[in-house]
C-alpha cells in the first residue's frame, strides 16, 4: 500500500474526530481536559497551514515545529483521556494512527527544512 500524503491523511479530520469524541467527556472536564485537547488537536492543522502561508523557510520552520510540538500534546492527552476513561481504547488507537501517520510527515519535512537552511 502506497504512502498516504498528507491531504489524505487530512481527509480522517483528527481534530474533528477529537472534537467528536470529546463531546462524551465528563461536564467537569469541559474547562479543562475537554477544551485542551480540542485545541491541541486543531493547532496541529492550523499551524501547519500558517506555515506554508509564510515566505521565509525559517518562518515555516518554526510553525512546523510548533505544530509537531502540539501533535505531541495531543497524542499525550489522548493517552490520558484514555486512561481516565474519557475514551475507549478502539477510539484512542484511531485517532493514535492518524496521529502517528502526522506526527512522520511533519517530521520529515522539519528535517527536509533544516537541511535546506542549512545550505
């Protein structure tokens, strides 16, 4: 099976799917484990796209960087919301394979930045 691109992968809505699922939260967890993973979930896209909309590379860079930083959180809240009981394990291992499939191509394409300013 041939590599997904990242528009593909985009097509699973990991922050939609987050969102959609975390509407099944405890209401005590609304100010706080239900909002933070929600907007963890969504700075992943939305840094990577204010990336690109940018014209110098160490400025993409930087937004790269900052969306990797908050598929990590993600991944992590997601992990806890699990353990908490907030989300069953089929739905977290969803989520966690998009995750993952994200988390490789923004890090390939940090490395790929780097190495260009470095030249």
């Amino acid at each position: 099976m041939p590599a997904r691109n990242f528009k593909e992968i985009l097509k699973d809505k990991m922050d939609t799917y987050v969102h959609l699922i975390s509407k099944k939260f405890p209401r005590a967890e609304q100010y706080g484990v239900t909002s933070q993973i929600c907007r963890a979930a969504l700075s992943v896209i939305l840094n990577y796209v204010e990336g690109y909309a940018r014209r110098r590379p160490a400025v993409q860079l930087n937004f790269l960087e900052i969306s990797y930083g908050s598929l990590k959180e993600s991944e992590y809240l997601l992990r806890f919301c699990e353990a908490e009981g907030f989300i069953n394990k089929d739905d977290c291992a969803s989520i966690s394979k998009v995750a993952n499939e994200i988390g490789a191509m923004l890090w390939t394409e940090i490395h790929a930045l780097e190495k260009s300013l470095k030249s």
